[in-house]
C-alpha cells in the first residue's frame, strides 16, 4: 500500500515539474530574451546563439502556457480573442500579425489545399504566359 502511495505521489511531482509555467511568468522570460537579444552586439555570436535559441524555447512554453490556460482547438481560439490577449511576440506590424493569425486559425488541411491552388494557379499563369510568348514569335 505505502508503495502505491508514493509512486502517486512521484507522479504528481512529475506531473507539477512537466507542466508550463504561468502565463505571465513565460510571458516576461521570453520578453527578456528578446530584450537581451536586441541589446547584443553583433559581434557575440555565442550569446546571440543562445539568446536565439531561448526565445524559441520560451515561445514554446508561452504557446503551452495559452494552451493550459485557454484551451486547445477553436474553443481556445475564441476564448483568447474573447479575452483580447493577442500575443505580444509577433515581431511584425498589426496587419501581418492578423493575417498570421488567421493563417492559424484555418485547419492544417484547408491550408495546405490553399496552398497547393495558389501553386497550381502560379504555375498556370506561367504556362499560359509562355504558351502566349511562344505564339507570338511563332507567328512573328
């Protein structure tokens, strides 16, 4: 019985020591990173490498830490726009960061086919454009 009890209990610490950190906390890390990130001279190349490699670090807890916080799915999404908190690390303006945003908020599957239309669509107006150049010669 006493082992059942503590392997519960290793359990719950590793399930304590595994889970994001606070919002707010993983918020002013990686605002910190950023900070130092910007502050370095260009010549030091390792701690711009390690400031490089912390912010996608802390990106990623800042992005579990919503998760945890809002939820998971479109139910998350519209909690987190309910409650304004867009997030503070999209280093482009307000209009790009929207059109990320709903970049993000289409299904994995609806994107990679607007992907793939938009490539077939290029490559279509290409071939019709030398089949255009082609005709013209042909007949100069």
């Amino acid at each position: 019985m006493n082992l059942v009890v503590s392997r519960h209990a290793d359990e719950l610490l590793l399930e304590k020591m595994l889970a994001p950190p606070p919002l707010e906390q993983a918020r002013s890390s990686l605002e910190f990173w950023r900070q130092r990130r910007r502050r370095l001279p260009f010549f030091r190349l390792a701690e711009r490498r390690e400031a490089d490699e912390m912010i996608r670090r802390w990106r990623i807890r800042v992005e579990a830490a919503e998760r945890a916080r809002f939820g998971t799915g479109l139910y998350g999404r519209i909690r987190r726009l309910l409650v304004l908190e867009s997030p503070p690390y999209w280093p482009v303006g307000p209009k790009t960061a929207l059109v990320a945003f709903a970049w993000r908020m289409l299904p994995r599957r609806l994107a990679m086919i607007a992907v793939a239309a938009l490539g077939v669509m290029l490559i279509s107006l290409v071939a019709l454009g030398l089949g255009v150049a082609i005709l013209v010669l042909q007949v100069s």
